[in-house]
C-alpha cells in the first residue's frame, strides 16, 4: 500500500522523490499575473556566464560565418531578379 504524502510534500508540491515535474512549474507560472511572474524572475536571476576565449572565438566564428552566408545569398537573390 502507498504511503499518503504528508502536508509539507503536499505545500511544496514534490512528488514521492522530491523533485517538482515540468508540468507543475509550467501550470504556476501560467497562472501568475505579468507583474507576479516579473518579480519571481527578479528574485531567480542567473548572472551571464563568462565565455573563455574559445567560446568568444567561436561565437565570433559564427557570427562572421552567418554575416559571410546573408552576403552569398543576398548575390543569388540579386543575380537570379536581374
């Protein structure tokens, strides 16, 4: 037989395991107003990351790798429309 939860897993919302689902996380931040959930973002603020060079390097890699494509196939667009 399954033992009943008990109130402080019922308040919380954890399951048997003591994990919070997706759905349960999803379903309170679907019912909060804008100026609730704004502030419940706020307080869970996660500084950015620091990159090391590599990633700096790679994201550069890419950036410059996209502006390079856009040139290439704003040319195609212009040579077929002439």
């Amino acid at each position: 037989m399954k033992p009943k939860p008990d109130e402080i897993e019922i308040e919380s919302g954890r399951d048997a395991s003591g994990n919070v689902s997706q759905q349960d996380v999803a379903t309170v931040v679907a019912s909060l107003e804008p100026d609730q959930l704004a502030s419940a973002k706020a307080r869970s603020h996660c500084p950015r990351r620091q990159l090391t060079r590599t990633e700096m390097f790679l994201f550069w890699a890419l950036r410059l790798y996209l502006i390079f494509t856009l040139a290439v196939v704003m040319y195609q667009i212009w040579t077929v429309a002439r």
